[in-house]
C-alpha cells in the first residue's frame, strides 16, 4: 500500500517522504444480524467449547485478534456476485477448507461492528450441502454444522447474501477499507489490512492464503475485472458475468473487484510478449486512449525487477486507475492507482513500488501484521533501486542521504513493530526500506541480491516472518546479523 503527497492522509508522514509513501485504505462494510436457517433445519448447536487446536473466532494475531479464525484452513474462495439496481449486490461464496481440528462449530469474518443501514445479510448457510445453523453478530459468521466435522476433513461451506455493502473505518489507519464508489460510479474494493471480510465470508487472516475465483455479474454493457485472468464472458439478456481466476494462493486482503460502464481490459501485447507474463491494464476510455506514459514501462520494469529479486510469480499483471481513492495499491496481479496520479510526476515510482509488492507481499506474504515491513520497506526500496536503473549509483545515493534526513528530521519510528493503529508509518515505509540499504552495504552487491533470490525462491506463494529474513540473509552472508537487523528495525534513534 502506500499513501501519496497527493492526498494528504497524514500530513508529517507524506511530506516526510520524497517520494510516494505509504499506502491508504478505503472500505466498504457488510453488516448483518442474527437469521433464521434455512427451511430444513439442522441439529442444535453443541455447546463444545473450542478444541485444544483452534479459537473460534481468532487466529491469534495479537494485532488484530478478532481477524481470522482457527480450527481450519482455506484451500479455496468461489465468489459470485451479482449488482443490482440500487447499489444492491446478491452474493455467493462457496469456501472449501480443510480442518486441523475436530469442529463441531467454525467462525467466518463477515460484516462489521459499525454498520450503516441494512449492509449485507445472510440468507442462507449451507455446509456439505446440507442447510446450517448460523448466528451473525459484527464481523463474526457463526456456523453451526448438521454434524461435526472430523480432523483433516475436507468440507465446503456456502453462505448466500444480499445488500447494500458501505465503507468501514479501518484498524489500521482513519480510512474507509471494503467497497467503493467513485464519483465516475466506478465501483471496486480497497481491502488491506481488514477490508475483505467486508464484501465476502472468509478466513481474513494473510496467514491463510487460498486460491480465488471471482464471477461478477453486470447489466449489459459494464465491465467487470478482478483478480488473475479473466476465462469466461458470458452474455446473457440485459447481463454479462465476467469470470475471473487467480489460481496462485492469494491472501484474502488482496482480492478486489472493479466495475464501471466506462472501462475496458487494455492488453498490452508488446509488453506480455516482452515479459511472458500477460500485462493487461482496466482503464477508462479516456485513458485507454491516452494512457500515461511510465505505463508504457511495465515490461522494463518488471525486466528491472525480475534480474534482482527472481522470476516475477504470477502470470498476469496490470492497473486500474479508479476515482475516490487518493492512494495506490498493490492487489494481486491487479493494482489499484488513483486517477489523479494518471498525471503525477511521481507515477513511475508509485509504479514501481506496486510491481515490487507481487514478490513482498503477495507471493510472500507476512504471517502476521506486526512484520508489514517485509511489504512495505522491501517496496520502497524498489523505488530505490528503480532511481540507481535510471540514474545511476550516484543518484541512489542522493536519494538515500534525501531519505535519511527526512527521516531524521520526522522522527519516523522503527519499522519492526509498528502500533497495530498506525500499521503504515511512515518509519515501516522508509526506515524498512533504509534497513535493506544498511545490509546491501554491509554484506556488498553479489551477497545482497542473492538474499534477496533465495528469500523469493524459499518462500514463494507462502508466508513469512522478520525472522524468516534474517535466517536467510544470515546463511547466504555466512555471518551473524543481528546486530545490525536489531538496531534498524527496532532501534527508537536511526543508526548513523
């Protein structure tokens, strides 16, 4: 993510950045209340409390705790969507899961404490097919099976939902994270850090990462883009479903949905044959027909990138621009860019630090909140290295000692462990990025890169920790580390 000079979210905290920043987050909100079940009804709830393996209602994430849910994990998200007059949308979510403990009840992040209007209702729970009993209240689905499942089981839950879905202050910033409208009336999802389980039922934790697919159904002559690649239009009367895949595991904050009567998927053939990737960009007709110029870089970008930090991980990439949203943002395969920044002298870092998010961050995903660094530093100093590509060593330099005195003189914190409130600091955004400049210099250029490959290599599409860094940089460097990771990810002064 990354907040921008170009809407001031925090003032001190963009101006203390030369460059784009850190990320904002808009947000949508789905909120519900207790419903009957459906027409067959199950078995009474057990009154079992939790097993020895599993909270209910937490994946134990001290940052945010009411986040995720124990006792399984998600192999698999089928969304169906369907926009109705009236701002409405009918949902289906099928989740497929399997279970590490024996459960008799499961817990899915859906909703909000802070609901405006009706937002989304659940209609109906189905597990293996047979109706549910379920008890909605906040931002938690309870769901009652007919039977218990066992340890290791596969099993599938579907919950069918209607409503108008609305924004949501996050945890993380004063910022609306979930489903947004643009004054253009485009349609799309900002959903990091806590915004997903606002539109969908899941397991809205980045430590359990599943593979998606999103259909959206529009009337006739809208557009509809979301993660991955899009396999299958269908036309229908007055209808068209757009269906997307993205078959590589995706955390759940990274899924997003854009839709507006006046976009288009711009391919970019020269660029898909160049990188062997599919670039393809959502973009208004306006700029389809005039896209800005940094966009035309994609391919030398993900070039530059690539030689650096290993094979780029999925097989499409691209942008949408959207309205309302005032900041960028790094969703899997599909970026989300503020139409303002269309314009901005600044696109070509923002650019690059959203293409750089696809290996920090997507493919390799923090276990826990507390280490977003390992997002955003590892981000930042992508725009770093994109300067010393254009300009040379002595330009990244001059960047570093530009960075370094802001810093200084913003008294921008220590990246390791960030406030739970204050999850995109400034200091996780530019310390975290001075960090990795300390160890490239301490350990030389052949060391560094190689780092940097082995960390993308060991933990491509899976989770990772600071700790999980340092082990690897310490076995590539063969040499003890900790004090210098100890002093700039935690230190309260900036070593010298």
């Amino acid at each position: 993510m990354r907040r921008l000079a170009l809407v001031v979210v925090l003032a001190s905290v963009a101006a203390a950045c030369s460059g784009p920043t850190s990320v904002s987050t808009t947000a949508t909100v789905i909120s519900t209340t207790t419903t009957e079940p459906p027409t067959t009804a199950p078995p009474p709830p057990s009154t079992r409390p939790p097993g020895p393996n599993e909270t209910l209602t937490s994946i134990g994430d001290p940052y945010y705790p009411g986040l995720g849910n124990g006792g399984y994990d998600v192999a698999r998200y089928d969304i169906e969507l369907t926009l109705l007059d009236g701002g409405e949308i009918a949902g289906f979510t099928t989740v497929t899961a399997v279970t590490v403990a024996e459960l008799d009840r499961l817990s899915l992040d859906f909703g909000s404490t802070e609901p405006v209007g009706d937002g989304l209702v659940v209609d109906a729970v189905r597990v293996d097919g047979a109706p549910a009993r379920w008890d909605h209240d906040g931002e938690e689905l309870i769901v009652t099976p007919p039977a218990a499942l066992a340890a290791g089981a596969t099993f599938v839950v579907e919950v069918e939902y209607s409503g108008v879905p609305f924004a949501a202050t996050s945890r993380a910033l004063p910022i609306g994270v979930g489903w947004y409208e643009g004054a253009s009336g485009v349609r799309y999802v900002i959903g990091e850090p806590d915004g997903a389980h606002l539109w969908f039922p899941a397991n809205d934790h980045p430590s359990d990462k599943a593979t998606f697919s999103i259909s959206v159904t529009v009337p006739a002559g809208t557009f509809a883009a979301a993660n991955g690649s899009l396999v299958d239009q269908i036309d229908d009367i007055g209808t068209t479903t757009f269906v997307w895949e993205e078959d590589d595991p995706m955390a759940t904050y990274l899924a997003t949905v854009v839709v507006s009567d006046r976009y288009t998927l711009v391919r970019d053939e020269a660029a898909s044959a160049e990188t062997g990737i599919e670039v393809r960009n959502v973009l208004a007709s306006d700029l389809a027909d005039d896209p800005p110029a940094p966009l035309g870089r994609t391919a030398e970008m993900v070039g530059v990138l690539s030689g650096l930090f290993g094979p780029y991980p999925f097989d499409e990439y691209g942008v949408a621009f959207v309205d309302g949203f005032g900041s960028a943002l790094e969703n899997q395969t599909l970026s989300l860019f503020d139409t303002e920044l269309a314009d901005a002298p600044i696109l070509d870092l923002v650019l690059v630090h959203e293409l750089a998010h696809q290996w920090f961050g997507n493919s390799l995903t923090p276990r826990r909140w507390e280490d977003i660094w390992l997002n955003e530093g590892f981000a930042t100093f992508a725009e770093l290295l994109w300067i010393e590509a254009e300009g040379g060593e002595e330009a990244y330099r001059d960047e570093i000692r530009e960075r370094t005195r802001q810093v200084r003189a913003f008294g921008l914190g220590p990246p390791g462990s960030p406030a739970p409130s204050d999850l995109f600091a400034g200091g996780v955004y530019q310390r975290g990025a001075l960090t990795l400049v300390a160890l490239r210099d301490e350990v030389g250029d052949a060391t560094f890169f190689d780092i940097l490959r082995a960390y993308t290599d060991r933990y491509a599409y899976g989770n990772v920790t600071t700790a999980d860094f340092v082990t690897v940089a310490e076995e590539v460097a063969n040499r003890d580390l900790s004090a210098l990771f100890d002093a700039w990810l935690y230190d309260d002064q900036l070593p010298d």
